[in-house]
C-alpha cells in the first residue's frame, strides 16, 4: 500500500468521528469515497483522434492537445474556508484531445472530444483536493471529464496568424454520470505549429452533483464554478499516437523540522489510538508513522484551528460533559506552529507513533446480532425500514442489555436508525410482516408500524454516535422471547447495496443480574420545524399545503398529519411558528420531563439544514441549567453527551428546546417549505433525554 493511500487527506473531515468509536457517512454522494482505494479504477484512457478525410482536396491541418504541453483546466469557485473569504483555483495538465483546422475554409474546422483528468486537479489545500475528488468529483470511480463540441461559432473565412479570433464552443460536459450543455467562450488562436485556446465557462456545481460544498464549521462554496480552458494543440501527423491519461497523484516529499518532542506527544496522546494499524480509524487515516503524519501536516492544522477537529460542538455556556476531545490552546499553538515551519520530521520517516491513552471505551460484544439483508429501491430515495434482529435467550430468563452499538453494513446509504424493544406477545404481527414484499423486514415510516402493546423505543443511532455503556447496575431488561425491530432510514442517490446493519449487545453477567439492576428510560421529545421560503423565493413547493401533500404522497397520510400534532403539543415563549431572520428559521418548546431520576445523558437531532440547537432545564428560573448548548450544528457529530455532575430530573420540571436552521445551508433543487418529516430534504428538531431511575 503506498504512502498516498494510506494518508488520505481528504478523509480528515471525518477524523473525529472515527474518534468517538463509529465512522458514518450520509449519502453516496457526500461519503462514497471513503470505501474506496485512492486509485482511480480506468485505466489507459486517451483523447478519441480525429481523422483526416483523405479523399478531399482542402487542406486539413491536425492539432493535438497532450498532457503537460503547456494546456491547463481550471476551476474558480468562491469559498469561505474556515472563516475567510477567496476565490480558490484548482488546476490540472493532464488534458488531451484534438483539433482539426480547415486552412481553406477555417469555418469547416472541428473540435474533437476534450478529456480531463479530474483526479490531478491540484490547488493550494491537500485537504480540498482530496475532499473534491472522493467527496464531490467521486473520482475514484469517474477520474475523467469531457466535452463534446457540437456547434461552433466566431470563426472566420480566412486565417491570419497570430490572430486571436472570439469564438463559442457549445457542446456536452460531462462529469460523473451526468452531462449538461454548456457554452465555452473565448478566444482561439493559430501560429506556427501551434493552435491555442483560452475558453471559459461558467456552471452550477448542482447540475452535476459537485456541490455546492457545505461542511458546518469549516467550508462552503458557491454553486458557480468557472471553468477555464487554457489549451495548446501542437501540430502532428494523423498518425502520431495519443498520450495515456491516466496519472498516479504525486506522493508529498516530507521536509525537516521539529516534531518529537512536542507535536508527536498530541497525537500519540488524542489521535493514534484510533488511527493506529487495526485500530478503529486506520481505514480512514492511518497514523502508524511520523511520516504519515508530516505529509499533511498543513490540514492537520487547518482543521484543529477552524475548530473542526477534535469533533467538540458544546459550547461552555452548557453543563460540563464527558469525552470533551477539543485541544487546549497550547496544543493547537504546538500544531499550527509546525505545521507552519513546514511540518517536518526530527526523527526517520518509519517512526513508528504509539497510543500512550485509550480514548475509546470497548464494549463486550457478547451479542453480535445480524439481520436478513435489505435492498432498497431508487423510486423510494428516502427509505424507512424496519429490520427484525433475534436475541439470542439460552436460559430462557431474558437478558439485561448493559451496553449498546449500531454497526451501518453500507455506510454510504444509512442515515440513522431507532431501535424498538418488541414483546413475544407481538411475534405473531411481526412474523405477518416481516418479509410480505419480498424483502425483509417491512416499510415503516415514521414509528415501527406496529400496533401491539408494549412497543417503545430503547436506542438510536445518528451519525458520529460510539457505542453506549451504562453504569454499573444499570441497563435495558429484555423479557425472555423479546425481539428488537431497528427503523433504519436509508438515502439512496445512485446505488441500493444489499445493507445487513448490525447491533452489538453488551449483556449483565449473573453476577450483575443477581446484585440488583435497574432499567434507563430513554424519552424522546419533539419540537416543531417550520422554515418557509424566504420573500425572494418562490413556486408552488413554497407553500406549506403542496408540501404536506407531497409528504402525504411519499410517506403516508399520516406522515403530513405530524406537522400540525408536533405544533399542538408545544407550549412556550414563541409559539409562533414559521417566520425566519433572513434565511435562519427558528423554533422553541417547553415540555414537561418524562420521566424522574438523573440524568445520563442528552441527545439532540436535526437534518442537514441545521445551524443551532440549545437544551435548557427550567429555564426562566433561578434553577435554570443549559444541558446542551451546540452554536454551529453539524449533521456528522449528533452525539449522545454526558454530563459529568450528577443532575436530578423531576416530572415536575420543564425542559426547552430549541432549534435554529439555515436555509443556505443545504442545497435545493427548487424553493421549498421545510416542515417536521421523514426525507432529507425536511427537518426535524428530536430530543432526546435517558434518565437512570432512583433505586
């Protein structure tokens, strides 16, 4: 495995999810290039030639545009990277292709296809070419763009050389699987034994499924990308052979400078425990050797000093919390400060970087439970599935569930996941639903869609969760012939993979069953999500109406009846629903607690428009407590925090919730409403509080 393999730059994004013990990807789309090799999978691709029609007598003159020969493509695209503005150019030279000049009649000339290597776009970040050619580009699987010219214009009836001639070249882009007309505008010239263009055009990043980007806290772009076509066609006989495409991405020469004494001990101390050869992390960034890390040194820093990574979203204005992974100033002073010397090595390349602390609690994985694999379908983008897991009962007496984890089989399409607690007196409505349309489990929008009694919900998974261990003493009692039900929401874009997602059980010993065990209520609470269209948006999905009755249409009637339920619960100082602040829409709830005990631990989830989220207990009073305070949302890290004091929850009380979103901040394909629902593109402000009873 070479060096640029194994330090895949671009899959620092997701650094501190791996941190916290599980990686989770949102859509093929935004996370597919994780499960892939660095290595883009065509081979011997070149330029198709164009041919000289041998049997006229006008003399034709063949162009041929190579590699490295003095051609370059770029993008220019606006970027806020990491608070600052800029217009960020990224190039490449690997482009080929032909050119065929008529000397007679210059208006006969042709263009034959352009080709480009996506995969060698190189700019100032190792961090954004990484990002865009696995994240957006997915080049991995589609390395090369091209264009195909199917009308030309501006050129005239004679050549004079030397004279930049304007033309436009209107023909198919294509990038990825999808191919757009566009327009190139510019200027052509011929001299000597050379034809140059300088042709630019400008696109939607949307219209083929690269971007805009939108990562929470530490880049985003516009949707208007420039594409500049600077290319130099040398003349050549109609039988010279073409240049291979194909390029293997330069691996980063690693310089001196200072590292062993301060910068190795961070990253021995937060990072290598996970990112060490079987470790958690190592299939996503290996950090087995100072010379994986040196190489890229300058997004190590970029990332810890956007505050993007370690992944820690509360803010100090909440209670204090476990697992806090952010760094201390001095250590993101250490950081920056090397990598702005260079990011050198002290010490050999092969020096082997070792764990000094286990950041990552293992759970036992006494149960390893597997269901039949589903496979979704295309027409059904956002998929709600309910999975039946067995649970292995050998003494017949049930099972004390005492620490918990979702696996995602094929994390490129698992969004997030419920997990119901199902009695043996409701066996016989499962078993006439399991498997009815020929795939396993059964369809089930918003709950499980069971109606028996004693069906509630125990566990969730979101994006960036590690597996969940409970105190001593404490845990889920599992009746004996109980079975699970997992709701999985799947969001499929281009691929349905067959998914097995797994649950990892952690089970009381007999021990623990025998010195007293008492179960944690998990309450969920909801909160209403209403974003509408902002004055200078407009069209029919920006009324409230059509979207419930697209909801209805898609998820069930009873799917667009949440909205207004959700709306009817809430109580609270807004109450007042569906106004923003420019593009920011925003909602609270004062809800009464569920349940009485301590509390051990807050859980709050919204989709990818999210911006703000703020968990309050008894606000308004001298007793008020911010359990959870998160200033900048980011669907990748919803975690279930811990507060590290011990504080007391009563029915009595009240807990707020609030929600702030941005309509900025996901892109979408036409105006809309945004209300409570199921898709992607709707939202949700959930809550979630798990309390340990008194004993």
């Amino acid at each position: 495995m070479t060096v640029l393999r194994r330090l895949d730059l671009g899959r620092l994004t997701l650094l501190a999810l791996v941190l916290v013990g599980t990686v989770a990807m949102v859509t093929k789309d935004r996370w597919d290039w994780l499960l892939g090799s660095d290595e883009a999978e065509t081979r011997g691709v070149d330029a198709p030639t164009l041919e000289i029609d041998e049997d006229t007598d006008r003399e034709a003159w063949l162009f041929r545009v190579a590699p490295d020969n003095g051609s370059e493509v770029r993008y220019v695209v606006t970027e806020r990277l990491a608070g600052s503005e800029k217009s960020t150019v990224g190039r490449t030279t690997v482009v080929g292709g032909d050119i065929l000049v008529d000397v007679e009649d210059p208006t006969r000339s042709m263009v034959g296809e352009i080709v480009v290597n996506v995969e060698m776009f190189d700019s100032d970040s190792g961090l954004r070419d990484k990002r865009l050619r696995h994240d957006f580009l997915e080049s991995t699987h589609w390395p090369f763009a091209h264009f195909v010219t199917r009308e030309m214009a501006g050129l005239p009836g004679t050549l004079t050389e030397g004279d930049a001639v304007d033309v436009s070249l209107t023909g198919d882009l294509t990038v990825k699987e999808t191919t757009q007309t566009v327009t190139f505008t510019g200027t052509v010239s011929l001299a000597g034994d050379a034809v140059t263009a300088n042709v630019a055009a400008t696109i939607l990043g949307s219209d083929f499924g690269v971007g805009p980007i939108n990562i929470a806290r530490l880049a985003h772009t516009d949707d208007e990308i420039r594409l500049e076509f600077d290319l130099v066609a040398r003349r050549v006989d109609a039988s010279s052979a073409v240049d291979d495409l194909s390029r293997e991405v330069p691996v980063t020469e690693v310089a001196g400078g200072a590292f062993a004494e301060h910068v190795q001990p961070i990253l021995e101390q937060r990072c290598v425990s996970c990112h060490t050869s079987d470790g958690p992390g190592w299939s996503t960034l290996a950090m087995d050797s100072a010379g994986d890390v040196a190489v890229i040194a300058d997004d190590i820093a970029l990332v810890t000093g956007a505050g993007y990574m370690p992944p820690w979203l509360p803010s100090d204005m909440g209670v204090d919390l476990h697992n806090d992974w952010s760094l201390s100033d001095e250590e993101l002073s250490t950081l920056a400060t090397w990598a702005a010397d260079g990011g050198g090595l002290d010490v050999s390349p092969d020096t082997p970087l070792v764990a000094r602390t286990q950041l990552i609690e293992p759970i036992d994985r006494d149960q390893v439970l597997v269901p039949d694999a589903y496979t979704g379908s295309l027409d059904q983008p956002d998929d709600y599935r309910c999975l039946v897991y067995e649970v292995d009962d050998p003494e017949g007496d049930g099972n004390w569930i005492t620490g918990f984890a979702f696996e995602p089989d094929q994390t490129a399409v698992v969004h997030h996941a419920i997990v119901y607690r199902v009695p043996a007196a409701a066996r016989a409505e499962v078993d006439s639903m399991n498997g009815a349309d020929g795939e396993p489990g059964w369809t089930c929008f918003g709950l499980s869609g069971l109606r028996s009694d004693g069906v509630y919900s125990i566990a969730g998974w979101t994006p960036g969760q590690s597996p969940g261990i409970y105190p001593d003493g404490v845990g889920i009692h599992l009746e004996p012939g109980d079975l699970l039900v997992n709701q999985i929401h799947y969001h499929y874009d281009h691929e349905t993979p067959a998914d097995a997602s797994a649950i990892v059980l952690q089970t009381a010993t007999t021990a623990e069953v025998a010195a007293g065990m008492r179960s944690i209520q998990r309450d969920t609470y909801l909160t209403p999500a209403e974003i509408p269209c902002t004055p200078d948006e407009d069209g029919p999905s920006c009324r409230r109406d059509e979207v419930l009755r697209e909801i209805g249409l898609k998820y069930g009637a009873e799917a667009a009846l949440i909205p207004a339920f959700i709306n009817s619960q809430c109580t609270g100082p807004n109450d007042q629903y569906g106004e923003l602040d420019g593009t920011v829409g925003y909602s609270s709830c004062d809800l009464d607690a569920s349940d009485e005990g301590t509390i051990f631990s807050v859980l709050g989830h919204m989709h990818e428009f999210g911006a703000a989220y703020r968990m309050t207990l008894n606000p308004d009073t001298s007793d008020e407590l911010v359990l959870l305070d998160i200033p900048t949302w980011s669907f990748e890290w919803q975690l279930d925090y811990q507060p590290i004091d011990d504080i007391r929850i009563e029915r009595t009380d009240t807990v707020r919730f609030e929600c702030w979103w941005d309509r900025t901040l996901a892109h979408m394909e036409e105006p809309r409403y945004i209300t409570w629902n199921e898709g992607t593109i709707d939202e949700m402000c959930f809550s979630s509080i798990a309390v340990i009873p008194d004993p």
